[in-house]
C-alpha cells in the first residue's frame, strides 16, 4: 500500500492520511492493516528492539474533517482503541461539552460559582456540628449545575483552577463570621498545581480560624507524587487545618500511605460500609 502525496506530516508525531473517496468499511480495514503491521515491526533491531504503538482517529465528515478526526483520536486513545471513528452519539457529546464550556466560561466571568452547604448532623444529638461545602454553577438562565455536568469539562479546560479558587473564597467568607466547621473538597489536580497550592495556603493563613476548615482530599484519582502530597498535608496541618480523606475505597487507596497522610477524618466509601449492620 502506498500512499504517497496522500500522506501528510503535521505537528509533533501526528499525521494525516486521506482516503481520496474510499468506502468508510474499506478505508477503516487499510488503516487497521497499517496499525497492525507497525506493531510488529522492530526499530533498531540491533541496539534496542523498539516497537512503537499507534492511534488513529478516523472520520468521513464533509464539514471540518481534520477536526472531527482528532476527536475521533482522542476517543481512541481515551478507551485503549487502535482505532475509533465517531458515531452519532459522540457528536451530541462533543456539541454538549462545548455548549458547557461556554456556560462554565460564562458563570466565572459573572461570578455565579457558588457554594451550597450541605449540613452534617449528630445522630445523637440531632444537632448540626458542621457543614460540607458543594460545588454549584448557576446558568445565565437561573439553572443550577452539579459537578456531574460540569467538572470532567472543567478538568480538560484551563477553567478548572478558577472553580477551585472561586469556591474557596466565597465559602471561607461566608463562614468567617459563624461559629461551625466547614469542609471543603479539593483533588490531586489542585495539589498539582503550584498556584492553586499558594492560594490555598494564603487563603487559609489569612482566614479567623483555619482550625474550623477541614480540607477534603478526593480519593478517585490516583496519586502520582505521593511526597507532594504529604507535604502539602503536612503545611496545611501547620496552619491549623483539618484532613479529611474523602471516599476511601472507592479509587486509589493506598493503606501504607494512610499512616503518613496524618489525615483528622476517613470517610469510608458507602460500598465497603453498606451492610455493615448485617454482615458479620
């Protein structure tokens, strides 16, 4: 198989191949007969035995081609594939990620990130002891966002920051002049990044009472740098902050680190505790 001007070198380690017309069926099968044979083919055989992998993403889209094939990439090297092409349903996808992007753009701009507390009542009391702070957008039209619509865009986009920092502002001066504890939630993408980290630390160094702040630690993503991590634990706890590890269980967790994360609070997963009273 040659094809010669067809194939195009772009940036980085990206290239183009145009299907001059072929049937998708056809042209999918070349493709993957491609992949293949790069798979078992040995670089520097006699030094290194390199093999190299290789993602495709293919579309047959009239209108902007070039694009809707590098989502279509970016689908492969999200699941693992070889190679993808997109279907109907990663379209709506693609279209409501951006339709979010702009209202998650719009709400930072117009400071309609906002938190909503969510009480935390003992049980023999019946007394509110302290509250979690969560995590809303509000729409230019009024309606209320939950993480769930929001964060994984977030995430992907430079936004993401300015969520954190927006949630942690405005809770710390909501309860600068009450009398109760407030958790916030913050991620390893937060801990990760050196501005966030200072922010966190001026915000915390500056507020009335950090000993009233217990800082949340979500336990789905898995931790790369273990030694920042405790490190930043370590700083915060200096401040007077309160640990929190939030959903042990349910992602990455690591018991020969939980020693060392000094954390004041371990919230168990619900799957681990749900038949705590019937199974011995």
């Amino acid at each position: 198989m040659n094809y010669g001007d067809d194939l195009y070198k772009f940036d980085a380690d990206n290239f183009v191949i145009l299907s001059n017309g072929k049937d998708l069926k056809l042209f999918c099968e070349e493709i993957e007969s491609i992949l293949k044979r790069l798979k078992q083919t040995i670089f520097l055989p006699k030094k290194y035995d390199l093999t190299i992998t290789v993602s495709a993403g293919i579309s047959d889209k009239k209108e902007l081609i070039l694009s809707k094939a590098e989502d279509a990439l970016k689908k492969a090297r999200i699941k693992g594939l070889d190679f993808a092409t997109l279907n109907d349903e990663d379209e709506k996808d693609i279209k409501r990620n951006f339709q979010m992007l702009a209202i998650l753009k719009d709400a930072i701009k117009n400071s309609r990130v906002v938190p909503y507390y969510q009480a935390i009542v003992d049980v023999k009391t019946g007394k509110v002891t302290k509250y979690e702070s969560l995590m809303r957008l509000i729409g230019s039209d009024g309606r209320v966002y939950t993480p769930f619509f929001f964060l994984d865009v977030a995430k992907k986009s430079k936004f993401y920051p300015a969520l954190t920092r927006e949630i942690i502002k405005k809770t710390l001066e909501d309860f600068a002049t009450r009398s109760e504890s407030v958790s916030i939630n913050i991620s390893m993408q937060d801990i990760e990044d050196e501005e966030t980290v200072k922010f966190i630390k001026k915000s915390l160094t500056e507020f009335c009472a950090p000993d009233r702040v217990v800082l949340e630690l979500t336990e789905s993503e898995a931790i790369e740098d273990y030694e920042k991590v405790i490190t930043f634990i370590r700083e915060l706890k200096k401040i007077g902050v309160k640990i929190s590890i939030d959903d042990f269980g349910s992602g990455y967790s690591n018991f020969a680190y939980l020693a060392r994360f000094e954390a004041d609070f371990i919230k168990i997963d619900g799957s681990i505790i749900k038949n705590i009273t019937e199974d011995s």
